[in-house]
C-alpha cells in the first residue's frame, strides 16, 4: 500500500487520518484506545500528502476518520466493531 499502508514490523496494523476538532475522530480513538489497540495517527491538517490520499478514497472529501488496516480496503467513518472485523481477518 505503500506510503499510506500500515502493518509489519514499522508500527501498527491500524492507521486514523483525523483532523483536529472532528468530534467522531476524537470519538474512535477513544475507542480505539479503551479497546488496546493500537494506531498510528496521521493529522490531514498537517500533511497534504495524507489529506489527498483520503480525498482519494473518500468521494473527493475529506472526511474522517479515515481508517486503513493492513491488508484491507480504506474505510471511512467505521465503527469500532468494523475496525476490529478487519483485524480479525488478518
């Protein structure tokens, strides 16, 4: 996946593009954090290459959280359930 794929031995198998102020960002990595898992975040405000790949993913907007899990599809706005079904699958 490249620049924007996660996994392996470099960090987690979970990555949130979020920006700052977006309460459902603030509300999945919350979760995301009381459930123990671990993710990189990657703030679109800050880096325009992380911004255009979420618009590239997201119809062209930026909505967030984005959240890709290696091996699988980017998938915006997921739940938390959503999230750990990807894990699953490995």
């Amino acid at each position: 996946m490249g620049r924007f794929g996660t996994g392996g031995s470099d960090g987690p198998a979970v990555t949130v593009y979020w920006r700052p102020g977006c309460v459902f960002c603030i509300k999945l990595r919350t979760q995301l954090r009381l459930a123990r898992i671990p993710c990189r975040k990657v703030d679109i405000w800050r880096d325009p290459e992380a911004a255009a790949f979420v618009r590239g993913v997201a119809d062209g907007n930026e909505t967030v959280p984005t959240v890709v899990v290696a091996g699988h599809p980017p998938m915006v706005n997921p739940s938390l359930a959503r999230i750990r079904e990807a894990l699953a699958d490995g």
